[in-house]
C-alpha cells in the first residue's frame, strides 16, 4: 500500500471496492469451475483491489472469456509468455496488464474453462512504472495459483513480455 501511495504520489489513496478476501476469491472461482458453466450468467468478475486517490488502481480476476484455442490463435492481442501464459498486448487492453494461464482445478473434471484471467490496470508511467505494474500482475497471478492449487502447477514467469 505505502508502495502505491508513493507512485501515485496520493495521502489519501483509499480502497474504492467492498474487500474481498483471498478465501473468498478462492471460494468463488473454484465453485464456479466445479458447477455447471451458465451461458447465460458466464463467470463472474472479481475485483480484488481497488484503490483510488491521486490516480486509479484496479485488479480483477475471473474465469477467461476466451477459450485456450482462442488465446493461442489470436496472436495481435495474445503473446505466449510460457507454455501456461499468455499476455495480453497492452495497447489492446488500454495499458492494463492482463494475463491468462491455464489453471485446472481438482475435483472439476467438467471444468468450462480452465483460463484463469487475471488483469491490473494502474496510472500511466511515470507515476507506476511499467516493472511495477507487471510485478503487480505477476504477484496476483501466483497467488490465485497457490491458492486455487491449479493441479496442472502453472509456471508463471517473473518478468512478463508485454510488448510481444
């Protein structure tokens, strides 16, 4: 926190959303994987940290709209980071990082969707810089990992190549 008050140079940087808890993002994204996928619902989207001030920061995470066939054959918006992630060309996200990786769930053979997404947006350079944000990114997406216990162990990389 006191590492985003700085770069957005803001005393008054407050949380903007209702707080979710780790347990609770885990809760719902694993359910979701487990039950039945509803085309008319689709997943939800979490927004796991808002902050605003002197700038806005965002950070959500959610079940990929996108199918991993999709992801792989859209190469001007997709760039394979590893054989898991893949990340989105900033410039087709409005500068946010986002980034899919595979993510298989246990006891959800059914599973819909196994791209777990996951995208920051912060204020341009040079309040955040571009390693800071990506390190932002990097951070939510191994910690969805870990907690959600992707049987698949998705590696994802500590140095995201946003540019292609």
């Amino acid at each position: 926190m006191e590492t985003l008050r700085a770069s957005l140079d803001s005393g008054d940087l407050k949380f903007s959303n209702t707080a979710l808890s780790v347990d609770q993002l885990k809760k719902g994204l694993a359910q979701e994987a487990i039950d039945p996928y509803d085309k008319l619902r689709g997943f939800k989207e979490y927004e796991t940290c808002g902050l605003s001030g002197n700038g806005r920061f965002t950070a959500m995470a959610r079940w990929a709209a996108d199918s991993l066939k999709s992801v792989q054959t859209n190469t001007e918006r997709w760039h394979r980071a590893t054989a898991d992630v893949y990340v989105a060309d900033p410039s087709s996200v409005g500068g946010d990082v986002d980034l899919v990786f595979r993510c298989a769930i246990k006891g959800a053979s059914g599973q819909a969707q196994v791209l777990l997404e996951t995208r920051v947006s912060a204020p341009d350079p040079p309040r955040v810089s571009e390693a800071f944000h990506q390190q932002l990114a990097v951070k939510l997406a191994r910690t969805l990992r870990d907690e959600l216990e992707c049987t698949n162990e998705p590696n994802i990389p500590d140095e995201l190549d946003v540019d292609g």
